[in-house]
C-alpha cells in the first residue's frame, strides 16, 4: 500500500512513514512480550544451548529490542 504526500501548507505528511511506525510499533510490543514469557519459563533454551546461544544472548536482544521499541516512539 502506498501512499502519496499530503501537503498541508508548510507540513507534508507522509503517510507511508506513519503507517510503518504504526505496524512497526503495533507488532513489536506482544512479539516481545511473547518471547519475554517464553524465556522466562525456560521454552526452548535448551535446543539454543546446543548452538552456543546462551542467556547473555537472549537478555542482549531483548534489550536490543526495547532499544528499538523506544527509538520508534521517538519519533
């Protein structure tokens, strides 16, 4: 879907960027609730163990991912 430029005086909107904020914003929040759930109740840790993923892994993405998160409402 694309959308084209509003032109509001001075202002431009553009929406192609809201719309990609919004999902973004809209999809990261319970993906990372999700996973958060999951690693706390220790789902799957042990297939990640077998491939050199360890907890310090798992708890620097998750901090990776707020960063994101954070970075997106900033805007």
């Amino acid at each position: 879907m694309v959308f084209r430029n509003l032109e509001l005086g001075n202002i431009t909107h553009n929406f192609n960027t809201v719309l990609l904020l919004q999902t973004c914003m809209g999809l990261i929040r319970p993906m990372q609730d999700k996973a958060y759930k999951m690693y706390s109740a220790g789902a799957y840790l042990h297939q990640y163990k077998q491939f050199g993923i360890d907890k310090q892994d798992f708890e620097s993405c998750f901090a990776r991912i707020e960063d994101t998160y954070a970075s997106y409402q900033a805007l």
